[in-house]
C-alpha cells in the first residue's frame, strides 16, 4: 500500500494537482523526514497529460543554462538564452519537472527565474505550458517563495484522516497468533506512530510486548533522527525536522483506550479461544509512570461456558517487574 494513496494524503495531492490544472507550478514545502514517494505518486496522476521529468539541481548552475541542457539540448546554439526563448522550444513545452536540490547560495537568482518564468508562460497556450513542482525540505522551508497569480505554495503538515493510519498500520503489521492479538498490534502500532508512516512500519514487526511498552523503542526511534530531548521550543524550525507533532500522550492513548475496545469487541464476537490466562501491564503515562493498569483477559474452561471471557481491570503499584507478568 502506497502511503499517499490513502485519503487524507492524497487529499493532498489533489491540491496540487488543481493547483497545476490551473496553470501554476507549485512549491512543495515537507520536512525531512517527508514520507517517500510523493514525487511517483504524483508522477502517477499527471504523466497522462504531461511529460515528466525529475531533476536534481547542480550547485552553482544558471536555471536558463541548466535547463536548456536537460530539456531542450537540441535547440538552436545560435539563439541568446534566455526565459522567452527557452519557453518557446518545443521540446520544453507540456511537461512536468519535478526539481529538487536547490540550495541556499543559488536560491535567490531561482526564485528571480520563477518569476520570470511565470510572466513568459502567460504567452504561451495553457495546453503547451510547463509547470514546474519544486520541492523544498527540511531547513529550505525559510526559502523566500516567489508571489505570482501563477505560484503556489503548499505545505505538507501531516494531516490525516482518523481512519487513514489505522488502516495503513493494518495493512503492515502481519498475522499474529490470535485475532485479538493481531488487532491490539495493529491499533497500538497506528497509534503510536500517529502521523509517520516511516515510524509505522518500524513498529509492525514488534512484538506485543514491545508495543504495550514502548519507551525504549520510540526513545531509540528519536534518537535515530536526531530529535532532541528534554524541553524545545515547537516553532518552524522544528517542523522542518520532522517533528511538529511530539510523542507526549501516545502512550497514554495507546496503552489506556487502545486494549479494552479490541478486547470487548472480541468477547461480543465470540473470538477469543483457549483458556490460557493473558495479563496486559499497561504504563498510564510516559516512563516516569507510579500506576499500572492491568487488564487480565481469561477464558473459563468450562465447556459450556467456552466462549465466555472474564475482564477485569485494577489500578496497583508499578513496578518493574509487571513487565514480565506471563503468569497468574
């Protein structure tokens, strides 16, 4: 499954998709840690009607010499370089280009061509224009974007649908030795990655008790991006990183709404089978947590009482050692 196929990301794409049926080229502004594939995604939705071409930008290139090079090498040497006449070329017209890489030092003389560029397309029929997607990541979020009746600009902040990362977390986390114990994984998992698909498919491959206690996982998966810990200041700066949204409340959510819901609506459904005794400690807050919750899920071994499950919860004293319950 394609992260950007499910509703609320592709609810994004459709805004940029209008934005260049209206004949504007849009800046893409994500952060670092963007979910991979937006530039095939959309390739997907436009290559039906432009011609796509990807390129990384080369430090200190000039944008009429760069992309005369890349898109109409043919065109006549005779002619002086310029916006209008690279417009003009045939081979340059009715595509997509898809542009990355554009640093600091070289920002300044694109964001002048963008402008340029926009006011010569005006000549051009809107059949034959080429529009450019620029994406623009991390710290080149502070980069000045043009303003012109033909330049967008769009975000990506993350936005979902409720349902869109639990049907992702689903779709990754695999079968596990009961149903119960495959809905609790995939629910915790789409809850504790909230936003991130990367995180979401780190977390499907651990165990259930990993995911009923994962302090040490997500610490492990903050540290691997470099995020900070202890206090910060949420600004636009930490956004580019990746890390507008924090971890602060996953655990609660997950470990305190996510269980009894699966595990009741698998007692209504009768799917709860064996008469192993499971014990679920689950933290009520982040590590520095006094409580614990435990949920004790039960079958009867009376057979005529086989499909009939006993839930019982009490708060008690937390102590290490209730990570490791298995028993009565």
């Amino acid at each position: 499954m394609n992260w950007w196929s499910l509703p609320g990301p592709h609810s994004f794409l459709d805004t940029v998709i209008q934005d260049v049926g209206e004949g504007k080229s849009v800046f893409l502004l994500v952060p670092e840690y963007c979910p991979s594939r937006l530039s095939s995604s959309l390739r997907k939705d436009l290559e039906e009607d432009y011609l796509w071409l990807s390129l990384s930008v080369y430090s200190e290139t000039d944008p009429v010499e760069f992309l005369c090079e890349m898109c109409a090498p043919d065109a006549d040497r005779r002619r002086l370089r310029s916006v209008q006449t690279l417009v003009s070329e045939d081979s340059f017209q009715g595509r997509i280009i898809w542009l990355e890489g554009i640093s600091a030092p070289v920002w300044d003389t694109w964001a002048e061509f963008f402008l340029e560029y926009e006011h010569a397309t005006r000549a051009i029929s809107p059949s034959r224009q080429t529009h450019f997607l620029v994406q623009l990541k991390g710290f080149e979020y502070s980069f000045p974007i043009p303003v012109a009746v033909g330049v967008s600009k769009r975000v990506w902040d993350g936005w979902l649908r409720r349902s869109d990362m639990l049907l992702y977390g689903a779709f990754r986390v695999e079968e596990r030795e009961s149903a119960l114990k495959t809905d609790l994984a995939s629910a915790l998992v789409a809850t504790l990655a909230a936003w991130d698909p990367d995180l979401c498919e780190w977390l499907a491959s651990l165990s259930l008790e990993q995911l009923i206690n994962p302090e040490d996982i997500l610490a492990d998966f903050t540290n691997r991006r470099s995020w900070i810990n202890g206090s910060y200041e949420m600004n636009e700066k930490m956004w580019s990183l990746g890390y507008w949204h924090t971890v602060e409340g996953r655990l609660d959510r997950s470990l305190c709404q996510i269980p009894i819901p699966c595990i009741q609506r698998h007692k209504a459904n009768n799917s709860i089978q064996g008469t192993q005794l499971r014990i679920f400690p689950l933290l009520t807050s982040t590590v520095f947590a006094t409580k614990a919750i435990l949920i004790v899920v039960t079958e009867l071994p009376s057979s005529r009482l086989r499909n009939s499950v006993f839930i019982s919860m009490r708060s008690i004293p937390f102590a290490p050692s209730l990570l490791d319950l298995n028993q009565e």
